[in-house]
C-alpha cells in the first residue's frame, strides 16, 4: 500500500471510529482507567460505547514519555541532553516540550525556565536529596548555567552554548502528558473525557448518562507532602485544562524556615512568594502547566500582570498574608467557572 | 559540715561562676553499665573534666577511671566525693533507690546535678525534691536524654502542625528477649549487680525502661497523666526476680488521649517503638528514626470528578515516609550528647533544664502510678497535691 492509500484509509477508519463513537442516541458507558507514571498517579474516565483505550496502551504511553523526559530515568533523552557537551537530536516529546517551554519563558519574562535544573538539584530537590544547603557564592557560580535564551534549536537538534547547562520539564511534563493522552482518546474518538496526571486535569463534555458537567475541586494547601486533599471550591470548566503548582507539598525545612521547591530562575533561590498555590485554567494542559509555576513565583501582583496580556488563561491563587492567614484571590474569568 | 552545705544549698547565687572557657569539673556518682556508658561520652566533649568517679564494685570504679581525667579520684563512698569543693557538678547514675539520698546530699554539698532517670524510688521523694531543687538555685537535669534529640523535636513539631489530625491515642513498648540480667561471679553481689530485678531498689520494667517513653508522651502532649490502669506479671522470667517480666498499662491524659505503655522481656519485635495515632496519619517513632503512615481518606474526592492539587507523591499503603529532622550536615550524635551539652549550658549560664525537676517528677509518679495500679489491679488517680 503506498503512502497515500495508507492515510486513505487511516482516515476512513477514523471517521467510522468518530461516528461510532458520538452516534446519537447511543447509550454511553463509564470506562476508568488508573495507574502509576511519573512518581505520582494517574486516573482516566471516559464515556463511550465501548473501550476506546487499554490500560496497556495508556502505561506505554507514558513509558514512551518517561524514556523521553524523566530525569529520574537514567538514559533518557533528557538525561542525555543533561550530560551531553553540545546538545542532542530531540523525539518528538521532547521537541513538543521544549517548544512551548521557550515560549512559555518568553510570555513569563523568565519566571518559567527549564534551564532552572543545576539550581533545584544545588538546593536539594533534584533527584538525589542533599544534605547541605548551598551558599550564595555556590548559587552564583551555578547561574551562568541557567537562562533558556542559552539554548537554541538546529533543525531538530536541542543545542546548549555551554556544557553546564541541563534541563528540568518536571513543571510542564505532567501537563504535556495529559495533553498527549487526551489527544490519543480523541484520536479514537471519545469525547467526554477527563483526563489527570498527578493533579494536572483536562476535561471535555460531560458526564454519562446524566450528561452532567464534570466537577474539578481544588485543593486546600497542606502542610504535608501526603496529605489526603481537602476541596476549597469547586469548578467545572467544560472542554479545557486546568492545573495547580503548589509551594506546600514539596518543601526543605531549614532552621523554621521551608523551602519552596520552585526555585526562582533570576535570584536563583527559593521562592519566597506569598502565593501557596496558582491554579490555572488553560485551552490545554502544557499551557496551564507551564503558567502555573510562574505564577507561584510571580507573587499576586505579578501573576496579575501576566494574567492581563494573556486573556485565554484565568487563575486562582492561594496565598498568605503577611499576618499568615491564608487568602484566595482569581482572575476576573475566573468566577464563570466555580460551581461552589 | 551539714550546716555548711545547707547554707551553700540556700544561697541563691552559685557557690563559683564557670565562666564559658573552663571547663566543668564533674564527679561521677556510680559507674556501671550506664555511669561508664556516660563517661564514654563525657571523655569526648571539650565541657567537661571528669575529675572523680565513686563506686562501690571494684571494678566498675576501675573501669570508670580508665575513662576519666589521668589525675581523676576514685571513691567508694559518694559523700566523701561530694566534700570535694573543686568539683562543680556530678552525673548520678546508680540504682534508682539511691536517687534521692544521693541527689539531696550532693544539693546539700553545693553541687549542680545531672542524675540518671527515673528521677525517683517512691512518690513522697519525687515532691520532696521538686521542694528541695527549687530551693537550692542548682541546676538539676533528669537523664531523659530523647527531649534533647532532633527527632522528638520534629516529632513534636509535625504534631503542632496538625500532620496527624487529631491525636487520640500513644502506642508505646520497650521490649526485650532477654532476662536483663548482668553476669555474677559472686553470688553475694548478685542484688547489687541485678538490682533492677528487685523491687526493695527499683520499680522494674515501668522504671528502668518504660520511664523514657512515659516521659516522652509527657513532652509530646505538654501533660501528664490523669489515672492509669494496669496488669503486670512475672510469667515467663520465674527466676528469682521480683520486678515485672511483662506490664502493660493503659495511662488516660487530659482530653481522652490514652497512651499504652508496655513492657516485655520475652519478645523484641521493634523492641523499642511509640506509635502516635492520629486520624490523618500515624508516626512510629523507633530508636533513631520515625517513619509517618498517612490515613488513606479520601473523603473530598468522592464528590468530585477530579482534584487539582501540587502533585501527591505516590505513597504505599503501610509503607512509613521516613520523617527527616536534624540540620543538614549536622552530625549524628548519641541523643545522651545532646543532653549532657545542654546540661553544661544550663550550668553555665544558670538556666533550668528542659529535663527539670517537675518534669522527672511528673514521670516517677507516673511510673509508680501504674506500677501501683498493676500491683492493686485497681485505677490510680493523680492526686492533686502531686503537683501542688
């Protein structure tokens, strides 16, 4: 079959797939899926006809995206990048990722930054733990590795201009990968799904057969990094994402004082912002997860300004004064989205 | 001489300031398997000096002056230690019912006191010498040493903080598969040797072991207990003894908090462990770490269809977070360390100990509260003159 035949008929099959799917009248079931990727869990109901996705299928996928991103993985590509001198040829994971992480860092004025990698393993978050704390002047021989203007794309070539630097995607990966799961269940034409990886959600439709809106909670921030969640409100935000970055489950204590594990590119320290948690809501998960940790790190006014000149996403965001009573303020969009 | 100690013993103002540079003169008042477990220790710290140990058992006091200063003196008799006016303070390690005349001789003679736990034999002692160390102005520092280890610190921290939600219940055992018992080659020593199976010198298991975790439930809950019930028995070490080969109290605090403390001398299964119970997680505290066992609730996320949060690690059912504490790169110390600088700061700068005078009270009529309720198989109540 030549080429041409091929998408023919892959079209074809598309179309029968999408019609069988969304018939009208036809009554859609339940279908879950759940699992383990990327150090945390991940959770899938879908309503249609008949399974659309196995369990098998979706776990390759994220193998697939663990052999490409995880710098928890030895011999990824991105642990490849990481040691390498020059650079690598990226997949097509990669090149996804890495594309909207240089955008996302120009729209953020450098608050989202993959470079930030050498920086969050120098304060202990990397992925071995570290006993001692760094000084200033270990900070500051780290800082001419960090800066996403240090890299560039050739051809399909990720290029560093100097050996030290190394990437971290773990602030927009889960995004990603909830993005490329949503896509490979609309690919076999399921259209009410919700989709979450480790806290990062995208929903369409509704529910079956009550053909409800789908209900998202966000969470109140905790003190600890395995507590059960507790829903602070409530929202539905019919075909979209929606995602949280959060300084309270993951933190060092120090002396009384916590360490975020958002660490602030341009300083090179730990955020010490007054937002506890950015909730954004986003046509697509990477896009809400790439914005999410800027916002943490923006503070309330800041985020406030990068919500202004970009009117297609809305946020929620938890902070604490500096009497150390916690507060909530949203962008203006947001208010359309809670249910309660 | 009496006269002369007391009016030492009453003045208010140290008998001579130790200024920051010198070293701290220490006599040591029994050096068996915990005195010479101590000056182990004491050898090592730039604090102290150990000018003088005092034993009654040849060779312990030999032992004990093999590890002290080369021009160190050995006694036999603790008193003649005490009129020795160049030493500043002593550590009192001997067998619990020489506590007390001890403790109140070496106050009488002036001296600061850092003396082993269980503070003391019976329960009029225990009030006695809460009057008796507020009067002096020495410092007086029980030897629980866990209230000056990191881990119970951030134990207690993680508490304040609401890790555990609220918190009903102490689950605390110091088991052993042994009989406790040290060699005898002299029959005649074998109740000064073994003095811990005899109830005429200590409360047994409840007071040589349990006393730490009583005393920690103590710290952690800032209270004491309210009654307590018990059962003891000696079932299994039928060897002579006379202290409890197995007890197993139930101690009631303020607000229902009830704390188990156990004691087994024929089973060491994680021989030495507290579990606190709360109802969003429980924390095992062991001998050098504790690990925290999250609740697996999920109440909030059943009304939902899904929850937006900072990513949850994956946590395994039964399987502990291990609870980190401690500086970063700060050596890991034996806890007893940590307790014996901090006594050489509070003889220093003439501050009241963490591990005072109430809290070692509170602790032994604690102990001889459920040793009395084992030994009556009837509830034992605090008394509010205890704490007057």
């Amino acid at each position: 079959m030549n080429r041409k035949a091929y998408s023919f008929w892959l079209a074809a099959a598309a179309i029968c797939l999408f019609t069988l799917a969304s018939r009208p009248g036809a009554a859609l079931k339940t279908f879950r899926i759940s699992g383990r990727a990327q150090g945390t869990t991940y959770a899938i109901t879908y309503y249609a006809e008949r399974p659309a996705v196995s369990q098998t299928q979706t776990d390759s996928i994220f193998k697939s995206l663990d052999n490409s991103l995880s710098i928890y993985q030895p011999g990824s590509l991105i642990d490849a990048f990481n040691a390498s001198q020059e650079g690598v040829v990226m997949d097509k994971h990669l090149t996804n990722v890495v594309w909207r992480s240089m955008e996302i860092y120009e729209q953020t004025g450098g608050l989202f930054d993959m470079t930030v990698f050498p920086l969050v393993r120098a304060w202990g978050f990397g992925t071995k733990g570290s006993d001692q704390l760094p000084d200033s002047a270990a900070i500051h021989a780290i800082m001419p590795c960090v800066g996403s203007d240090k890299l560039q794309i050739f051809g399909g070539k990720l290029v560093k201009n100097n050996p030290c630097i190394q990437i971290d995607v773990n602030g927009i990966a889960q995004g990603y990968s909830v993005d490329v799961v949503a896509n490979f269940l609309e690919a076999r034409g399921v259209r009410n799904y919700i989709v979450e990886v480790g806290g990062e959600i995208r929903t369409k439709g509704h529910k079956y057969p009550g053909k409800e809106r789908m209900s998202i909670g966000i969470e109140t921030p905790s003190a600890t990094e395995f507590d059960a969640p507790e829903i602070r409100a409530v929202i539905s935000i019919g075909d979209g994402a929606v995602t949280t970055s959060g300084s309270y489950r993951k933190f060092r204590e120090q002396g009384g004082l916590r360490l975020s594990h958002i660490i602030d590119p341009k300083t090179g320290f730990p955020v010490q912002r007054e937002v506890v948690s950015a909730t954004v809501v986003a046509p697509d998960a990477i896009t809400a997860d790439g914005f999410d940790n800027a916002l943490l790190a923006a503070g309330v006014d800041g985020a406030f300004g990068i919500l202004r000149a970009h009117p297609e996403l809305q946020a929620y965001l938890i902070y604490r004064r500096s009497d150390g009573t916690v507060a909530d303020t949203a962008s203006a969009g947001f208010g359309k989205y809670l249910v309660r | 001489m009496a006269g002369a100690g007391l009016s030492t013993a009453f003045t208010p103002l140290f008998g001579k300031t130790i200024g920051p540079a010198d070293k701290i003169r220490l006599g040591l008042i029994g050096t068996g398997s915990r005195g010479a477990g101590l000056a182990t220790l004491i050898r090592e710290m730039p604090d102290y000096d150990l000018v003088a140990c005092c034993d009654i058992i040849p060779e312990n006091l030999q032992k004990g002056l093999s590890l002290a200063s080369k021009t160190a003196k050995g006694y036999t008799d603790y008193r003649k230690l005490l009129d020795d006016k160049s030493i500043d303070a002593v550590v009192i390690a001997t067998p619990l019912y020489l506590h007390y005349p001890m403790a109140v001789a070496a106050l009488q003679a002036g001296k600061h006191i850092y003396l082993e736990k269980s503070m003391t034999y019976d329960i009029p002692q225990a009030i006695d010498l809460v009057k008796k160390v507020k009067a002096s102005g020495l410092v007086f520092q029980i030897g629980y040493q866990y209230r000056y280890y990191g881990l119970y610190h951030r134990v207690k921290e993680i508490m304040k903080e609401n890790w555990l939600g609220k918190i009903t219940h102490f689950e605390c055992q110091y088991n052993r598969n042994s009989n406790w018992r040290f060699p005898v080659k002299d029959p005649k020593m074998e109740r000064a040797i073994n003095w811990r199976m005899y109830r005429e010198y200590c409360g047994g298991p409840l007071s040589e072991l349990c006393a730490h975790e009583i005393d920690v439930v103590n710290y952690l809950t800032d209270s004491r207990p309210v009654k307590v019930v018990g059962l003891g028995g000696i079932n299994y070490w039928k060897d002579g003894r006379d202290t409890y080969d197995n007890i197993r109290t139930v101690y009631d605090y303020p607000n229902g908090v009830k704390a188990s403390v156990t004691s087994v001398l024929s089973n060491a299964y994680n021989g030495y462990s507290i579990r606190i119970l709360g109802d969003k997680a429980t924390v095992e505290i062991l001998r050098d770490k504790a690990l925290i066992y999250p609740e697996t609730i999920n109440n909030a996320k059943g009304t939902v269809d899904g929850v937006t949060g900072a990513t949850i690690a994956v946590t395994t059912q039964g399987k502990g977070a291990e609870v980190k504490f401690g500086k970063p790169g700060e050596a890991e110390l034996e806890p007893t360390v940590f307790a014996l600088k901090d006594f050489a700061e509070c003889v220093r700068n003439k501050k009241e100990p963490v591990s005072n005078v109430e809290t070692g009270r509170d602790g032994s009529i604690a102990i001889h509260m459920g040793n009395a309720a084992a030994d009556t198989e009837k509830v034992q109540y605090w008394k509010p003159e205890y704490s007057a």
